[in-house]
C-alpha cells in the first residue's frame, strides 16, 4: 500500500478490525519511510453486477446511482439516512445473491419499490412516477390505488 504522504510502497499493519457495516476490513498502517499513518479498508473482490435496462443495453450497477434515485424520493420526508442506506444494501444484497449476476432493470425498480411501499407512502409515489413515466393523473391515481389496496389486504 502506497503511503499518501511520500508515496513509499512500504507500510506496517497497527492495527485491524471490523468496520462498522461488517463488510470490509479497516487497517491502520504507518509508512516505514516517513512515519506517516493511514487508513486503509480491505473489501471482498465481488463480480460485477450488470443492469439490463429497457432498450437492451447493459451498464454496471451503480450503488450511489441508486442511493441517488432512493433520496430523491425520499427528499423532505420523515426518513432517515440510515433508513435510505439500510434499503440501499438491503437491494444490493439481493443483487449479490442472483445466480447470474444480471438483473433487468425493471426488476430492480420493482425492487425499490417493494421496499419503498413499506418505508413511506409519498416517497414510493415520487418513485413510481419517475421509474413507471406517468403520463397522466390517471395514472398516479392507480398507483394510489393499488397503494391503498396493498395496505388493505
């Protein structure tokens, strides 16, 4: 690991642990040139996870891409962040589990959705415009509706 201070390519382990979401490794190191100490986080090396989006082209999942869409909805409601970030790996954990790796991205919309129906009413409408296009109030008023009649059953 290179020191961010001089660059030297040589550094010791202080100290390791756990970092606090449990899924990497957070390493204090101390250059052996200068002294200088640093932090460091070792993750597992995961296969990437491609999104096959509506016109058939495919890009990488993008996490904060989705983080993005999730606040958005969420903007100016009683949700927190960790609430959001809770959503966020729980979706991505899904993801990880796929046999192969490719999710379509109306799945992955459903998804948040899904989630979202159970964390804050406004915020899964705010998505489902965006992620469904409505075009009209008609639509927004069937989403309200089957909203309504999910709570119901």
């Amino acid at each position: 690991m290179r020191c961010p201070s001089c660059n030297h390519s040589e550094s010791k382990v202080i100290d390791s642990r756990p970092s606090d979401d449990g899924g990497s490794i957070r390493r204090r190191r101390e250059c052996l040139a200068c002294g200088h100490r640093f932090t460091t986080y070792e993750r597992l090396g995961e296969n990437p996870i491609i999104v096959i989006k509506a016109d058939g082209s495919s890009e990488a999942f993008d996490r904060a891409k989705l983080m993005r869409g999730i606040l958005t909805a969420c903007a100016k409601r009683p949700v927190t962040p960790e609430n959001i970030e809770a959503l966020t790996a729980a979706i991505e954990t899904d993801l990880r589990s796929l046999p192969r790796g490719e999710v379509r991205s109306k799945d992955l919309g459903d998804m948040v959705l899904a989630r979202l129906a159970d964390l804050d009413d406004v915020a899964y409408i705010r998505f489902a415009s965006v992620y469904k296009d409505f075009q009209s109030i008609a639509e927004f008023s069937d989403a309200l509706n089957e909203l309504s009649d999910e709570r119901e059953a």
